[in-house]
C-alpha cells in the first residue's frame, strides 16, 4: 500500500496510560527513546546534571545506551480540558504540554487492519512484544570517521544523490554511499551542546549525517495498532489554541502531507545502480545517446552542471597529453 494514503495519528491519553493503555505499552512501558535524528531537529531529551542530583539520564526498559535515552511525546488528547496537550515525559509520566512547543519527539500510530499487510521480518522484541519494520527514516547519526569521509565526498560533490527528500522544518536530500543512505542535517538544538548516541558531541550548526533506517514499530496485538517504538521527528509546533480536534493540528497535518510520503521505501536503489552505469557512459562522452544520458542524469540529480564541466575539463585535459606523448 502506497504510505502516503494512510492515516497517521497520535495516540489518545486513556490508550497511553490508564485502563485502556495499550498492552504492548504495559509491556514495554510507557518510556520512549529518541532518534538523533528527533535530537538534531530540536526534541529534548534527559541528561544528567551535575549541579541538580534529581536530574538523572532516563533510559527505555531496554538499557542505559545513549540511544536508549528518553524524551518527551504527546498525544491527541487535550491536557484537562485546556489549551494544551496531555503528554508523556521523559520519566513515562503525564505532562502538560504548551501546543506551540516544538521539542516534543513525534510518535506515529497507525491502525495495523488499515495497512492490511503482512510482516515477513516480524520479531520478538524486548519484553516480549512483536515488533516489525515498515517505511524507512533518517534516524542515527553515523560514526566520526564515517562522517568525516561523508562530508569531504558532499564538499567535493562526489556523492550520489537519490533525488529523495525528507521534510520536516527544513528539506534533507537524501545521498547514496557504499550501498547505503543517508542525510545531512545542520543542528538546531533544544539543548548545546549535545552528545548523540554515537558519542559524539555536537553544537547548534554542526553539519551531521544521518542514516536512512528502517522504522521500527511496537505492535499492540489486542488493539491491532502500531506505534513507533522510537520518537522519529521534530521540531514541529504540535497546534495552535489546540481544541481536542486532532485532525486540525499542525502535526496532524505534517505527518499525512509529509512524513507519510517520506517513510515510502526508497525506489531509488536501483536507478542508483542504473545511475552509476549511465554516468560512466556519461563521463566518456561517447555513444549517439551520450546527449539523453547527460540529460537525464542532470534531471534526476545524479550529477549536476558544475560536475559536469568539471569531467568534461579532465577529459580534455587527458586527451590534450595523450596527443603530447
């Protein structure tokens, strides 16, 4: 099923605490870790803080890594009947929740009869819960030495790029490298500096990049729903003067606009591949359909002017002092 059919949701506060709570949260707990990708978009997330003892890292039921730690989420429902949202802290509690805040971690539900699929890669996970994979997001940040051959391969415009998009607050194009995919993002913190799961310490600016993941998601089997097991986005401002009608949120919006289009499996692997055999026809410059060929690596993105000229100089330039010896 084409994703960005679906209807995205937030979970209402009786299924995310109190007697209607979800079995698969009253397995798992009602905790929730945090993508880096949620952190470098501006979610908040706990860290220890040495002058105040109360303020310790909080972690999911599943370890104390740093990608286990905690943020916050909101649900559909308003906080006791005001204009602000009923939602869960770090620690797995209620929390009243301003609906213009935006460092809130998104928390997608969808209904598992209206995706009508079947989860071949379905497993067991932490406490017992059937977990499955479904869409594909930015989500950790990759190594240092990964990072820094990424960033030297995007300056020097050498990475292929698959001509997708991943949109929150900002757009994030999407670049192939060695079989894999992955995003630049410039962090916009809630939080400077912050350390992301892979160690690494990073301010507000910094370039980090990210990698395309499977998403994962908690299945609640006796209310036959899925529910992100991780926050996969934010800085979105969740409403304004919200009144209980979450179709109308900003967030509800997002999520249906954007977000559901975005998790589609990428389709781009194999016009990678395609891309790569075209653009060494290409860069030959030989063959009487060399001209659509430039042309069409130009319009999906897989090579842009300035690279172009750039080849085109060097080939020249060999063919200058191959006629010199």
């Amino acid at each position: 099923m084409d994703s960005s059919l679906l209807d995205f949701t937030f979970l209402p506060k009786e299924q995310l605490i109190g007697e209607k709570q979800l079995e698969a949260l009253k397995k798992y707990g009602t905790r929730m870790a945090v993508t880096d990708f949620s952190i470098l978009l501006g979610a908040f997330v706990q860290f220890a803080n040495p002058l105040v003892d109360k303020y310790e890292p909080l972690f999911t039921s599943e370890g104390k890594d740093l990608k286990d730690r905690t943020g916050i989420y909101c649900s559909s429902s308003l906080y006791n009947g005001r204009e602000s949202v009923f939602a869960i802290t770090c620690g797995g509690v209620e929390q009243n929740y301003a609906d213009h805040w935006q460092n809130h971690a998104g928390r997608p539900a969808l209904s598992l009869s209206e995706l009508g699929l079947s989860f071949p890669n379905a497993v067991w996970g932490a406490n017992g819960i059937l977990e499955v994979e479904y869409g594909e997001y930015p989500q950790q940040a990759v190594d240092k030495e990964l990072s820094e051959i990424l960033e030297s391969e995007h300056q020097n415009q050498k990475l292929i790029a698959t001509g997708k998009t991943y949109v929150t607050k900002m757009r994030h194009n999407e670049f192939e490298y060695d079989g894999k995919r992955y995003v630049r993002v410039l962090a916009n913190l809630d939080q400077d500096p912050t350390t992301l799961s892979n160690g690494v310490e990073v301010k507000t600016g910094d370039a980090v990049w990210v990698e395309v993941q499977p998403i994962k998601w908690l299945v609640d089997e006796k209310d036959k729903i899925l529910l992100s097991k991780k926050g996969i986005f934010s800085g979105i401002t969740y409403s304004s003067q919200y009144t209980g009608d979450f179709k109308k949120s900003y967030v509800k919006m997002f999520m249906n606009t954007y977000f559901a289009k975005d998790i589609q499996t990428s389709k781009t692997m194999n016009r990678i591949v395609q891309g790569e055999v075209q653009t060494k026809q290409a860069y030959n410059f030989d063959g009487a359909n060399a001209e659509d060929i430039v042309n069409s690596l130009l319009e999906s993105g897989h090579i842009t002017k300035e690279q172009l000229i750039k080849l085109y100089y060097k080939r020249v330039q060999a063919e200058m002092n191959n006629r010199k010896r």
